[in-house]
C-alpha cells in the first residue's frame, strides 16, 4: 500500500488545547490509526513538525508521542518544502503575524479561534490566502460534537416543526488561584492580553448558531467582570481586566430567539459544563457536549402553576435519550481529517478563515453593545479583493 506524506507545522501546541486535541487526539490518533485512506488506495500519514519558544517542552513532548520533528525556528520550518500545512494554536495575539508569514511562504493554513483581535485583521488574511491561492480553515469543534451531531439530526428529521427558541448555558467556576491554583491560564482574565470570555465563547456561538439554526442578524450583549482580582501561576495577585460573563441575547433569521450565558463565575448544577435547550412547535431538545434528549409534543406533560402543594411532576423523566446510531469520533479530528482531505483532494471545507472572520465580529460587537447598552446588527461579512 502506496504510502503519502504530508508535513504540518504545529506552532503552539505545548498549551493545553494544542497538547491534547489538535497533537494526542487528532494528528497522533490518525497516526496510530495507520493514517488516512485516500481514494486511490493509497495513505495519508501526517508528519507534524512541532514549533514553539521552549526547547524542552517541545522536546518532551515530541518524544512522548513519537513525533521525530520539533524546532523553535518557525521561519526554518516556513522555508521547507515538506511542510504543506500551518496550523496555529498560540495565543490570539500571536496568531494573526504568524498565520500571515505562513501564507506569504505559501502554506495552507488551520488555525483555532478568535483567529485575529480585530474583524479588520481576520479579512486581511482572508484576502491575502485567498490572493496567494492557498487553502485555509479554521477550528470549529463543537459542530462535530455527538450532542450537536444529535440535534442536527433531530433538525433534518423535521422533528421540531418551526423552533422558536435556543437556550445556552456554558461555563464552571475558575478558581481565583489564591486558595486553590486556577484551572484557566491568568491572561485569560487581561483584556491587554487578549482575553476575556465574549472573546473566548462568543467565536464558538456564532457558527453554531449559523450553522446549525440559522445566521445571526442581531445581537444585544452585557460583558461583565465579576472577580475584580485574581492570582496568577507564580501566585502573585493582579487586576482582571476582562470579562469573565457574558450574557448574550441574538435574533436569528426567521425570527428565532437565542440567549447564550457563559461564565467563569458559575457552579455547575447541569449534566454537562454546556448545554442548549432548543423549543419548536412539535417538540423540545437539550443537548450537550455528548448527550441530547428530546421530548415531543404528544408527551409533553401539562404543568399547573400551583406553589401550594410538592411538585407532582419529575420533569426530567418526561425526556427521552437520543440514542447515538452512529461511532462518533473526536470532533476535533473529525475536522482535522476533514481539513486535510480538502488541501489533497481538493474537497469542499466551507470553515474558512471568512467564517472565523464572522466569529470575531459577533465578539466584537457583543463588547461593543455591552458599552453602548444597545442591540446592534450584525452585518453580513464579505472578503475584500
């Protein structure tokens, strides 16, 4: 069996997310997998070369998972012919120089989100990738999830009728890292840093919403920072000058409502860290990161207002599991095998770096109503030429 190769510069892959969804549990799983089938017969095996600033995490990490390349040379790694493919998971505020040299050098790119602080940043890229001629993409994971697979397939089937509403709820408490060490990195908390959650979330909101439900036609936003002071990883104690809540309301096409909540300010009291309920005339679903329960009109129960005497109705019990009917594999390998099967065969990936665009400018006017107290448009974006 004919054996191809194709060379992936994976610049920022020591964090966490770069560690263990884009290296372990996608480009190492498709290795240990035997690599991809490709049409003709032949294989498709990754050979990632892993970039950073740290020789020794590289190092260690590369020789945990038999990755044979590493370097801290990322302008080296653009000049080898080998490497087809940049993928870029650093912080936001390095993506949008490194992302750019990586198309100049003519690599196709993939990178996470936000792709850029500014929606003037992220169509550049758009522009100049598609000037340069080369593939591009950008990370959206929870279109692949099983719950979202789930209620995709409950859409399709028509089970809803007309759905009228989305109800999302994400986020767990972080702690502030003075008793108990955080479990989210301090510049996360630095709006000067690029964090903050509107920025965070509301990139994974937008195409959820538009792909799943529908596009986004206006949004009404209040970002808020709840814990004024937190504790960094040397233990020293610093402003939080990002919001760690967001609290958004959006108008869909078609007239659906949505309210996405999400906090680092919150304790869990639901099955999963995420959860959306969405409302249709025929019938209700909550899904979750990997669940989905749904409830039909017919066996919709008929509550009646009554604080007087004990609840009569275990509401929970009304829902029934969607089951899975399918293998449903990790989401964010599912994309990456998606992705490089677009930059060998050509095939559609319509996650592109516009639609990455489309994350940042929901982000941005999200803050921007926040300050302004005003619900706001959204307009339709488009990439210059």
């Amino acid at each position: 069996m004919k054996t191809q190769t194709i060379g992936i510069i994976m610049n920022g892959v020591t964090g966490r997310m770069g560690t263990n969804q884009h290296l372990v549990r996608s480009l190492v799983a498709i290795r240990k997998q035997g690599g991809m089938a490709m049409p003709d017969g032949s294989v498709l095996m990754p050979e990632p070369i892993l970039v950073g600033r740290n020789e020794a995490k590289l190092q260690q990490l590369a020789e945990a998972h038999g990755i044979a390349r590493w370097s801290t040379d990322l302008q080296a790694c653009l000049d080898d012919p080998f490497n087809t493919i940049y993928f870029d998971a650093q912080t936001t505020q390095r993506r949008v120089a490194d992302v750019t040299r990586a198309i100049k050098a003519g690599k196709h790119v993939y990178c996470e989100k936000p792709i850029s602080e500014t929606v003037g940043e992220a169509l550049e890229m758009a522009r100049l990738a598609n000037e340069r001629g080369v593939k591009h993409g950008v990370v959206q994971d929870k279109l692949f999830l099983p719950g979202i697979m789930k209620l995709k397939r409950l859409i399709a089937s028509g089970f809803f009728g007309r759905i009228l509403s989305i109800r999302g709820e994400f986020g767990y408490w972080v702690f502030e890292g003075d008793l108990i060490p955080g479990q989210r990195p301090s510049w996360n908390y630095r709006s000067e840093d690029g964090g903050g959650i509107t920025v965070d979330m509301l990139c994974h909101w937008r195409y959820v919403l538009d792909h799943v439900f529908g596009a986004v036609k206006r949004v009404n936003c209040l970002a808020v920072t709840h814990i004024p002071e937190r504790w960094d990883e040397a233990g020293k104690a610093y402003e939080c000058t990002a919001d760690d809540a967001a609290y958004a309301c959006l108008e869909l096409e078609g007239g659906i409502v949505a309210q996405f909540n999400s906090s680092w300010t919150v304790r869990v009291n639901r099955d999963e860290l995420f959860e959306m309920q969405v409302d249709g005339t025929e019938g209700s679903a909550v899904a979750g990161l990997r669940n989905c329960r749904s409830q039909h009109r017919v066996n919709t129960p008929k509550p009646v207002w009554n604080p007087d005497i004990a609840n009569p109705i275990d509401f929970r019990k009304q829902w029934d599991e969607v089951p899975d009917n399918a293998v449903f594999d990790n989401a964010f390998k599912v994309q990456w095998e998606m992705f490089l099967k677009h930059v060998v065969l050509d095939t559609p990936f319509i996650h592109d770096l516009l639609e990455g665009a489309k994350g940042v400018q929901l982000a941005e006017l999200a803050l921007e109503s926040s300050r302004s107290r005003k619900w706001l448009d959204v307009p339709e974006l488009t990439v210059p030429v």
